[in-house]
C-alpha cells in the first residue's frame, strides 16, 4: 500500500469536499473504526471510493451525477 503524501485522497487522509452544496470533512478509515457520526468513514465506502486518488480541485462523479464531489482540502494523518 503506498503511504499517504498529502497530494491525492488515500486511506488515512482527512478530506474536506463539496456535495450537494455542503461542505463536508470525514477521515478515510478502515472498516473496524468506522464511525460516520464522527466523520470516521471506512475506505470500502461508496463515498470514500469515489473520492480515492482524487486531488484538491478535481470534480467527481458519484451517485450516477458527473462533478458531484469538489475535493477542496486533504491533510495528512497526525
């Protein structure tokens, strides 16, 4: 598995994004330490997929809707 740098979204990464005309930030966890109450969402997601290895910028589609999602922030782990 390649460890997070901060450029793209990875498992591990906070990720601040636009949907539906909501900024939202969750953490990409794992499956176990899924909580979505606490923004804690697990990497097998659908969410979470459509977002992986997408940059701050990019537009993705999700939910059949083209440019649905607007990557705004991603940070490390701490």
């Amino acid at each position: 598995m390649v460890e997070p740098d901060g450029s793209r979204v990875a498992f591990g990464t906070t990720v601040t994004f636009a949907l539906n005309d909501q900024n939202r930030t969750i953490t990409i966890v794992g499956n176990d330490e899924a909580d979505p109450a606490a923004g804690l969402l697990a990497f097998s997601a659908p969410l979470c997929r459509a977002m992986m290895g997408g940059e701050v910028g990019d537009l993705l589609d999700f939910a059949n809707k083209p440019d649905a999602i607007e990557i705004l922030a991603i940070q490390m782990p701490t």
